[in-house]
C-alpha cells in the first residue's frame, strides 16, 4: 500500500475538554504522521458545507450546531494505508460498538460527540483536505 493523506478532525467535545495532545499522541502511535495541522472555529456555514452529505439525515441541525460550538483542530495525516489507519484508530462512529483502544472508544461521548472525524476514501480525503488547506500549508 502507498502513502496516503487523509483529513481528519478533533472535534468540538474534544478541544473542550483539553484532549487536542492526547487524540494527537494516538494518530502518531498509530504510525500517521502530523503534516499539517490548524486550531479554527467553524462558522455554520461551513460545517452545513462540510457535512453537506448528511443535509437530509435528522442529526443534520444537531451535528452542525455541535461542530461550531467550540474550536476544532483539523489536520492532514499522512502515513502508509493512511486512510484506513485513520478510521481504524479512530473506531466506530458510536462509541459504544468502539474497538478497546480506539480513540472513541476512549474518548467520545455519544454518537454525535465523538471526538474524532476522518475521511471515509480517497476521494473525500482530497476533496476534505483542499476545503481546510491550501498546499503551502501542508509539509510532508
Ligand atoms: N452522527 C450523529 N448521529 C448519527 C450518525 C452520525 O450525530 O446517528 C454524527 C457523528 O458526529 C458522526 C458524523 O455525524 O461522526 C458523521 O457521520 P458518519 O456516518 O459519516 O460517521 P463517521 O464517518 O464520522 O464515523
């Protein structure tokens, strides 16, 4: 498997609650390395544009709101099979049915406050990475 960059996300519960070092420290355990990272506060009108492929789905209001109500810190991973190694560590997108180790299994709170994003494919990952940073920013 080639190197990959995938995008990923320490969402608002996370930040809160001071976790930004210790979700890091488990991406790079994870043998993903850190090339780009920012701490932003989305507007509504971005995270409605992030997740513009949920717009239908009945947590669409909640997770938007969610996303905008404390800082988050978003980064480009890059790594072997980077975009697999991401969801991997990450776990189960509920926390409850999270692998023993993952970072929601550790650290989320609920469905909707866990922690963590990472891009599901290649594509999403470029297109992800490009709506966050521009190419001066990322250093591999
Ligand atoms: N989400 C939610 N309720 C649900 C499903 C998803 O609030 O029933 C939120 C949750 O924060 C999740 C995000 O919407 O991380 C995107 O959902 P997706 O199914 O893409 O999960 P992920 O790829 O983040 O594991």
């Amino acid at each position: 498997m080639a190197v990959q960059r995938t995008f990923s996300i320490i969402k608002p519960d996370a930040t809160k609650r001071n976790l930004t070092g210790a979700i890091t420290a488990k991406l790079e355990e994870a043998g993903l390395r850190v090339v780009a990272s920012k701490r932003i506060r989305l507007t509504l009108e971005q995270a409605q544009t992030f997740y513009a492929v949920h717009k239908d789905r009945p947590f669409f209001g909640e997770l938007t709101e969610y996303m905008t109500s404390e800082p988050i810190v978003v980064q480009v991973l890059e790594g072997e099979d980077a975009i697999a190694k991401n969801r991997e560590v990450m776990g189960a997108t509920n926390p409850a049915e999270a692998a023993e180790g993952t970072i929601r299994k550790e650290f989320a709170l609920s469905i909707g406050e866990n922690s963590v994003h990472g891009s599901d494919g290649p594509d999403t990952a470029k297109e992800e990475i490009a709506y966050f940073f521009s190419g001066l920013e990322i250093v591999g």
